[in-house]
C-alpha cells in the first residue's frame, strides 16, 4: 500500500512537468503547418491525402484560435494561467 501511494504521489508531482503550455503547442502547429505547405506546393499527393491534410490544418487553426481567445478571456479577467 505504501508503495501505491508512493508512486500516485510521485505521478502527481510529474505531471504539470509533462503538460504542454500554450507557446509550446503553438509551436509544434506551426512547424506542422510548415511541412503541409511544403507537400501543397509539391503537388504530388493524392486528393484524399490532401483533403485529409486540410482538415488537419483548419482543425489545428481552430484549435489555436480557441487557445488564444481563451488566454485573452483570462488576461481580461486578471485570472493566472
């Protein structure tokens, strides 16, 4: 038993290390959004992979917005992030 708590509290104490913060995620969207303008101007992939690389940007824009409006609601409220 004590080494159950043992290891809840050390998971506990792990996982604000392992989240990802908003820069963080942009980031990584960003360098996403890159590698899918580099295949559009290639212009050698199918019509499915296109539409589905499409969809997986504007879900990532949507996302980012949502993120940014979310900080800015925070800001306007005086709320820590």
């Amino acid at each position: 038993m004590l080494k159950r708590i043992i290891a809840a509290l050390a998971l506990s104490l792990a996982m604000p290390v392992m989240a990802e913060n908003d820069t963080v995620k942009d980031v990584k969207d960003a360098s996403k959004d890159a590698v899918d303008t580099a295949k559009d101007k290639l212009g050698t992939d199918s019509g499915m992979d296109k539409a589905k690389r499409h969809a997986d940007r504007k879900a990532r824009q949507a996302k980012r917005k949502v993120r940014h409006t979310k900080n800015q609601v925070k800001d306007d409220l005086g709320v820590k992030k």
